[in-house]
C-alpha cells in the first residue's frame, strides 16, 4: 500500500491532490476529506513550509467543525507553497494558476486561511466560480468586519451560562487578542450586561475591575495602536491576562496559550475558546477537575465558518448572523446536555456529536 493512505480510516479524505504547473511554478495540495454531508469548504492556506499532512489533518478538522456546525458541508483544505508576501502580481498569477488547476474539484469550496485573503477568493471565484468569503462586491459577507465569530463566541456563553449558574450581567470578562475574534466577543458581551475587565494584545494587557471602556478599546486598535495606549486601567505584560480573575476567561490570539505550565493560573469559570487550539488537552482536563467549564474551539468559533456557508447559499447579512446565532445556540446546548448525561469533556461530547453526524450522513450516500 502507497504511503499516501497512511491517513485513511472509516470517514477518509476521500481525495489527495497534488498539484503541479511547470508554468507557473504552483505547488499545491488539496485534501478534500469527507463529502457526506455536503460539498467540502475549507480555506486555502499559503505559506513556504506547509505540508500534504498538514492539509489532511486541517481538512479533517474542517469535516468536524462543519458537522459540529450543523453545516450541510463536509471539510477539505488546501495548501500552497509559496511565500504570501510576494509581489501582488506574483501572487495574483498563482492563485489563479491555483484555481485553473483545481477547476474539476467541483467538490472542493475554498475560502480563506492564513496567507489568502478576500481578494484571492475573489480570482479563485473569477477562474472557476467556486469560492466562499468574497469580497462584499462579489457577494461576499465580511465576517471579521461583522463580527460573525465574536457573536457566536457570545452566543456559546450565553447558553453555557445558563449550565454554571452565572448572570451575563455584571459577569466580569478577560479577553486574551483583541482581533476580529476578541474585540467583537467583547462588544456582543457587552451588549448583554457583561464588564470586561481585562484584555490583551501582543504588547499587553489592560485591566480596570470596575470595567473598560470596550468602544474605546476598538476605536484605538482601529487606528493600529496598542491597547496600552487607553488612558485608564492597569497597564501589564501581555501574559498577565492569564492570572486576572474572572468569570469568563476568553482566549482570542494564539494556539497552546494555555498548558500544563500555566493553566493553575486562571481564575476563572468559563473558558469560551475564540482562538483554534488555544488550550492543550491536559489543559482542558486540568480545568475540567476543577470544575471550570471550557466551551472547545470547534463548537464556539464556529461562526466565520457559518457565516461563510451562509455566504455560499447567496443568504442576505442579517440571515448570516442570524444563522450564527441559533446554530450555535443549538450546538453549545447539545453539546453540554450530553457531556453532563455522559459525564465526559465537552470537547468529547461535541466530537461525538460531530462524528454521528458525519456517519449519518454517509448511511445517506451511495458511494
Ligand atoms: P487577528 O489577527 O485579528 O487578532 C489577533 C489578536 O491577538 C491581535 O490583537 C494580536 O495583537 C493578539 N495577539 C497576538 N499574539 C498575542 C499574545 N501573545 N498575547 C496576547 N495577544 C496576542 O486574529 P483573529 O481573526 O481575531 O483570530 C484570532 C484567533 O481566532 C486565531 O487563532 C484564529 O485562527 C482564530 N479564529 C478566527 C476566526 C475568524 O473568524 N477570524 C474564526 C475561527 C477561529
């Protein structure tokens, strides 16, 4: 047996390609990993030192997140190897020479991931007509700017809050990022009575117990500044959001940020994971035993991936959100009913639920 089905087991990928074009110089794998449930969407990532397993294991990823998501999409992923900081023109050639080559891929919707952007969906659209978060001119639904998955990550807590006996209002906030994710998480918090009373970006962290002025907050990082700049509250290293006492604890920058080394630090009752991976899972266990509730990535950032299936189905703004909302409402609930029936992680619980449908789904399919 070829190496290359190393990965296959009961769900797939059911297709690796690898992609060549002496003329333009494209390298590229695409994994479209599981179709049951739909055609696979899942973005196109562009960066020098990507590899085949890297796509297979994102696509996967994306199969569980969109079945999560109670999306009628399965999950693929694509990978360039190139460098995303070439010349525009440069990288224009590329992409398109990209789409051309996976035009027959009619299973296979890409959209955005590290190194791609609005733009490059926008070529891919033009080459084959197969590509989700466009540029709003061409149809598309501005997730970061919209907020898509800061509401859903505020939607996910509004329902767990409802498990751990905690009111929004007043609840106190700590937000770790303060990007597309982290600054609207704290917006739609905001709107629902929380305080946020500390947040962080790459140059620190902020904190003020009585609460932060959240608009101010956006406005400053809007003209490319560091949150240190605010005039109020304590002014700390980027890691100290991590010790801050909270009720909800917000993760919205990086992966691994909380680990074995450091999760005995927080203090706190809900993790809402805004981040991918941004807990290690010795972390979540770690909080787990302590009875802190930790709502897992793939369930509570699931909304850009929402709102960018919205997209592809021509839904209106409004819809998307919409559909964010009550997606993850009806997930987080799901999810939670059934790790404390079964008294197993909520990650645990929400891969189940994932999986199920998934195999659903495949019982469905003739092939
Ligand atoms: P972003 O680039 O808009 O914002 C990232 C923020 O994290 C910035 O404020 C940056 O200063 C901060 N940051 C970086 N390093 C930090 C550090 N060490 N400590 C504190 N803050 C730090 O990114 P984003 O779109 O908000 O995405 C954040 C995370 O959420 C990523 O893991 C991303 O993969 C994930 N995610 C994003 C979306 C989305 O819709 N944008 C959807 C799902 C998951």
């Amino acid at each position: 047996m070829d190496d290359l089905f190393r990965f296959a087991d009961e769900i797939g990928p059911l297709q690796l390609a690898h992609i060549y074009r002496p003329s333009t110089g494209l390298k590229a794998v695409v994994a479209i990993d599981n179709i049951a449930c739909g055609p696979a969407i899942g973005g196109v990532r562009m960066a020098p030192d990507v590899t085949a397993e890297e796509a297979f294991r994102l696509a996967r990823a994306m199969t569980l997140k969109n079945a999560a998501a109670g999306l009628p999409h399965g999950g693929g992923k694509s990978v360039i190897f190139a460098d995303p900081k070439m010349p525009l023109a440069e990288k224009e050639r590329l992409i398109r020479s990209f789409a051309s080559a996976i035009a027959d891929l009619v299973d296979y919707i890409p959209g955005p991931d590290m190194g791609t952007d609005e733009l490059a969906m926008g070529w891919i659209k033009d080459e084959n007509g197969r590509a989700a978060g466009l540029p709003r001119e061409i149809g598309g639904i501005p997730l970061d700017e919209i907020g898509a998955t800061g509401l859903g990550v505020a939607t996910a807590i509004e329902v767990a809050r409802g498990f751990i006996d905690l009111e929004l209002k007043g609840a106190k906030v700590a937000i770790q990022g303060f990007g597309s994710v982290g600054k609207h998480a704290a917006g739609f918090l905001g709107e629902k009575g929380a305080l946020l009373v500390a947040a962080s970006d790459s140059k620190g962290t902020i904190a003020d117990d009585s609460g932060l002025d959240v608009a101010a907050l956006i406005a400053l990082k809007a003209e490319g500044r560091p949150l240190s700049d605010h005039s109020r509250g304590r002014k700390l290293g980027p890691d100290a959001v991590i010790d801050i006492p909270c009720d909800i604890w917000i993760p919205a920058a990086r992966p691994d940020v909380i680990n074995e080394g450091n999760v005995g630090r927080l203090r706190t009752r809900l993790v809402a994971e805004g981040a991918n991976i941004p807990c290690t899972l010795k972390a979540e266990e770690a909080l787990a035993a302590r009875n802190i509730l930790v709502l897992p990535d793939f369930i509570a950032n699931a909304g850009g991936v929402i709102c960018a299936a919205m997209e592809w189905q021509c839904a209106t703004e409004s819809a998307a959100l919409a559909a964010v909302e009550e997606k993850i409402r009806v997930n987080t609930r799901a999810m939670l009913e059934a790790a404390r029936r079964s008294g197993i992680l909520p990650r645990a619980a929400a891969m189940a639920l994932a999986l199920e449908r998934v195999h659903n789904a495949m019982r469905t399919r003739r092939w």
